[in-house]
C-alpha cells in the first residue's frame, strides 16, 4: 500500500461536496425561516395585547388560564403551527431525497478522485437509483419516528408558550417581559424543525455516500471520518475524525453533524492520518483548545484525568439509532 498522490485533491473535493450539500440545506432552511416570520408576525399583536392585560392586573396562573385571549392566542397559534407542520413534513422529504441524489453521485466522484484523481469518471462505478437507496433508509418512512415528532410539533410548542405565559406570572413579569418569553416559547418549534430538517439532509447524504461504497465494495471496503476541523466542530467529532470503519457501519454524527465519509481502498488506504483528530487538537493554542472542551473538561484532559478518545460516546435516538455525542464530564469523572 502506498500513500495517495491524490491527498489534498480528495479533501477539497469532499469540502467542495459539503459546501454543495450546505448550500441545498440552506435554501430548505430559508423556507422555514421565512414561514415561520410570519407565523410570528401574525401572532405578535395577540402576544402583546395578552402580555399587557396580565401586566396591568392582579392574576393567577388560574385566572389567566380563564381569560379569552389567553386561549385565543393558544389556539391561533396551534392552528397555524398545524399548518407548518405539513409543510416541515414536505421540506423534510424533499431535503432527504435531494440529499441521497447528491449523496450517491459525489460518493462516486469521491472515489473516483481517491483511486485516479480525476472525479470526472465517476461514471465508470457502480450507479444505485435513488429510490432503492431511500428504501433502505427507515428515518425517512412516513409511518416513523421522525414524522412522529413532526406532528408533534405544535402541541409541544404550545404547552411551552403556555409555560412561558403562566411562568411569567408567577414571576411576576411586566408585559415586555412576558411578551419576550412568550416569543422565545414560539421559537422553539422553528429550533426543532430546523435541527429536524438539517440532521435529515446529513444523514440521507451520508448513507446515500455508503450505499455507493457498497455498491462498489471490492474496490471501497472501508470509510474514514472526516469532519470539519474549526470552532465549531464538537470534540466527539474531532475524536472521530481519521477514523476507519467498514463500510457496513453507519457514519452515526449527532444532531446536525456535518461530518461526512471518505473512502478507503486497498490500493492506497486512508486518505489522512488515522489520528489526524487528536493531533489537530495537540496543536490548536490553549484558547481554542478551552473553548473548544469548556473550562471543566480541559482542567480535567490538562490534568490527565480524561483522554480525548473518551469524549465520543453513543447515545440512543429513536429516529436514527446510536448516535456519537460528547459526554457529560460528570460521565467521564465516575
């Protein structure tokens, strides 16, 4: 086995094809954001007229439960977070087909430029139709999980607008108060269809990479973790990366991970190091390697209590299996 020639080719091909993925990501989160804008506006003259009459007078939690605009805005805001339900389900489906039809494509120009350094020939490999590979993929079946947590989506974000509502009345809160905690509660549904939309998109992508690895398993045997060394990469991910797997095994990253797969082939083996995460992080400066851990677990990793293999553990997940998370330092410390 000798080393690729076609090392630095290959990470900015698979930087190129992340940019490409973000960018289709992006415009499905944009039509989210952009609904949900008005979403709010439409809510925001019920949200403040409420928040003015509990400021103004003595109530309860129980006397404003009674109160008229109290349930008008609970249930206007339900009726049109029904509404963004279905269409969180329409851009959730979309972004994960879009994202298996990249997926699949660039695996192969990913190979291509591993084995020839040229991913213009990507033709030459083993093509797999979308359809099968969206078969294969249980998070994207309209009768799961996933779709179960969709249609959940208002309910839940109601109870926290009703929380943020009755909170700020045991508080004791003026009207810009409540009015902001109310907001915030209303924010939540946008945080969790955008968390939902993004790790939909990585994870359709990734296993769309690994069914073309499959599809070509005789010449890609094996993947390697590659993640995106910067600021905001999370330590798990650093741990992970340069790590080979078979290609049987899932590239499982936690919630919007934007780790992606390389593939490994017997003619030239791993495209960077085996440890290229840790030694990454050996050479950042104290500064970033503190924020980077948080204050704790780098007084501990400083002291040598924890080792940075130890910062990747799986975590159950009932839409996608184990996932690959940082640990609590209180894990760590048992």
């Amino acid at each position: 086995m000798t080393d690729n020639p076609n090392t630095q080719s290959i990470i900015d091909l698979a930087l190129q094809y992340r940019a490409a993925l973000d960018k289709q990501d992006l415009a499905a989160l944009n039509r989210l954001i952009g609904a949900y804008k008005d979403i709010s506006k439409s809510l925001q003259g019920s949200i403040d007229a409420l928040s003015l009459e509990i400021a103004s007078g003595e109530y309860t939690r129980t006397t404003v439960i009674r109160l008229g605009r109290y349930k008008d805005l609970l249930t206007q805001a339900e009726e049109q977070l029904r509404d963004f339900q279905g269409l969180l389900s329409t851009e959730v489906r979309a972004a994960g087909g879009n994202a298996v039809v990249l997926g699949e494509s660039q695996a192969r120009g990913l190979l291509s430029a591993t084995l020839t350094g040229n991913p213009g020939i990507a033709g030459q490999f083993q093509k797999l139709p979308a359809a099968a590979i969206e078969s294969l993929l249980g998070f994207l079946d309209p009768a799961g999980p996933l779709y179960g947590r969709i249609k959940s989506l208002a309910p839940v974000t109601v109870d926290a607008i009703s929380q943020a509502i009755l909170d700020g009345v045991t508080k004791g809160l003026g009207s810009k108060a409540i009015a902001r905690s109310i907001t915030n509660g209303l924010g939540m549904g946008l945080t969790d269809a955008l968390r939902m939309t993004r790790t939909v998109t990585n994870y359709a992508y990734r296993e769309a990479n690994r069914a073309s690895y499959l599809a070509n398993g005789e010449i890609t045997p094996q993947w390697q973790w590659f993640a995106q060394l910067d600021g905001n990469c999370c330590m798990s991910c650093v741990s992970q990366h340069g790590s080979i797997h078979p290609v049987t095994e899932t590239l499982n990253d936690h919630h919007n991970g934007r780790c992606t797969m390389l593939p490994v082939t017997p003619l030239f083996g791993p495209t960077i190091p085996v440890n290229a995460g840790g030694a990454w992080f050996d050479e950042q400066g104290e500064a970033v390697q503190r924020q980077m851990m948080g204050r704790g677990m780098f007084d501990a990793w400083e002291k040598g209590r924890i080792d940075l293999s130890q910062l990747s553990v799986e975590k159950p997940n009932d839409v996608y299996g184990p996932m690959k998370v940082v640990p609590s330092l209180k894990d760590l410390l048992k």
